[in-house]
C-alpha cells in the first residue's frame, strides 16, 4: 500500500515559524513534523509516499531527499504553480503517482502515534476514517461513527484524525483544480461506503505555534 502525506498548506496560524519554511518541516523533540510520519509508515511497512508541495514546497526535497536516509521511496506531487488545491483536489492531482489501489492518506500538521498497519478499506467501501475524541478547537466533532459505519449526522460525534485511506475511485471524476474532501465523503456516507473506526491513543493537531510548543515541552 502506498500512502500520501498533506504537506502543501500556507501553515498561515503558524506565522512566523511558517514565514520561510513548511509547516511539515516544523521540529518535535528534535525531528521534522513530517519525518515522525514517515518513519511511522515505515514501520507499517509502507515504502512509497507522496508528499506534495505547495507553500515553499522546494525545501520538502531539500530536506527529506528521495527518502533513502529513511528506507522509503519519496516521490513529490508539485503545487507549488497552481496555488492551492486544498485536500481532495491536491489528492486527485497526486493519482498518477498513487496508482491504482487503495492508499493512505495523513495530514502533515499532526502528530500522533497511530499505527497504520491497522488500516483496513472493507471491499464495498471507497474510505475508511479515523476519528478521535473532539478537542478543544472542535467540540462539536465532524462525523458519527457507530457500528464501524460513519455518517454525516448523528450521535455519537467524532472528530476526523486527517488519517484516512482512500480508494482512488473517490477522486477519479474530479476535475483538476481545488476541491475540498468533506463533500466527496459526505456523498459516499450517503451510499453507505465510509466506514471508520475509534483511535484512543496520542494525537495532536499541530496548527498553533502554542501547541507546537506544549508538546515539545511533553516531550522533553
């Protein structure tokens, strides 16, 4: 299976560690945000990730290289000239390099210690999300999770991780261009294709410089 990491936002809540860098490339205890992610897939046994790039994308590669130092092959979905395509449009632009079969998905903005070999797309379905408790910043969650199968209303509520896995089917009939990932799913929700599952462990969301600092702080 290979997997896609969500690197190309502006990181603008992040400003001014973001002025001149990715938020991806933001250090946790010492390492790039995005390099906890990879060696996490790594140890899942995935070997092929595409990282795309948008805002001052050309230091990803910079940085991360073809993905040897790590025992992975990186390959890079360049947005970094038609602006931002938010997460379904810069999925459907990265297909060619995703192929044919089911994939993961992670936003490079959190951090978390998910094990992604757990993984599982049932064959009837077209994604499978991973939904946690409803911090903070979103109490109100985004989807309802019961007996494996998410749906777009009900009780109980769940927040989406931004880990998910994805049948390129989901994206295929896009046109290119930005397009957000919520509409795609709540389309499937409604033909019964998303099903999901709870995760208790560690996660955060990465997007105030305060939260970056807090779990810095944790960790050392």
């Amino acid at each position: 299976m290979r997997a896609m990491i969500l690197a190309a936002g502006h990181g603008k809540r992040m400003r001014p560690l973001t002025d001149n860098l990715p938020k991806p490339l933001l250090e946790i205890a010492g390492k790039p945000l995005i390099v906890w992610h990879i060696e996490n897939l790594k140890q899942a046994g995935v070997e092929d990730i595409v990282i795309n790039m948008g805002w001052k994308g050309w230091k990803l590669p910079e940085v991360l290289g073809n993905g040897s130092n790590y025992g992975v092959n990186l390959h890079y979905s360049d947005e970094q000239g038609t602006g931002p395509l938010e997460t379904a449009g810069g999925i459907h632009h990265a297909l060619p390099l995703l192929g044919s079969e089911p994939f993961i998905v992670v936003n490079g903005d959190i951090w978390c210690d998910f094990n992604f070999s757990n993984l599982h797309l049932a064959n009837d379905n077209l994604a499978h999300l991973v939904l946690i408790d409803n911090p903070e910043h979103n109490p109100d969650g985004d989807f309802c999770l019961r007996d494996s199968r998410v749906y777009d209303a009900g009780e109980p509520r769940f927040t989406f991780s931004g880990i998910g896995c994805y049948r390129p089917e989901l994206f295929s009939s896009l046109p290119a261009g930005k397009a957000a990932l919520a509409p795609l799913l709540r389309n499937a929700m409604s033909d019964k294709k998303v099903n999901g599952e709870y995760f208790s462990g560690e996660w955060r969301d990465i997007g105030t410089p305060e939260r970056l600092q807090q779990l810095n702080n944790e960790l050392s």
